[in-house]
C-alpha cells in the first residue's frame, strides 16, 4: 500500500513540477500560480522517492511479524 501511495505521489509530483516550470517561463498558462505549482510538485516528487527508497511495504512487514 505504501508503494502505490509513493508511485502516485511520484507521478503526481513529476507531472506539477513540469507543468509548474512551462508556467514559470511562459509556455503554459494555468489557473493557479505557476510557482505553486513547481515547488508543490517539487515536495510531492522528492517525498515520494524518499517513500520508495526508505519505506518498508506493508506486505514484507506482516510477513516478518508472521516469522
């Protein structure tokens, strides 16, 4: 569960952050402020990977605790 969790944020994360970027220099405009939207998807992408490299998946941890 907490793979998919980290996938999404990844993926959410990675799509704000180019978006947010286009709108900081131009190419794109959106609804919101395009400096939201980089430094938000900026937390999501590195908040993301860090669940990926660091977090144990609920699945392992009930398999150790049944051993």
């Amino acid at each position: 569960m907490i793979k998919i969790l980290a996938i999404i944020m990844v993926v959410g994360g990675a799509i704000s952050l180019v978006v947010g970027i286009m709108g900081v220099f131009g190419s794109m405009s959106t609804g919101v402020s395009p400096w939201a939207l980089a430094i938000l998807g900026g937390i999501f992408f590195l908040s993301g990977i860090s669940l990926l490299k660091y977090r144990k998946d609920t699945d392992v941890i009930d398999a150790e605790n049944k051993h």
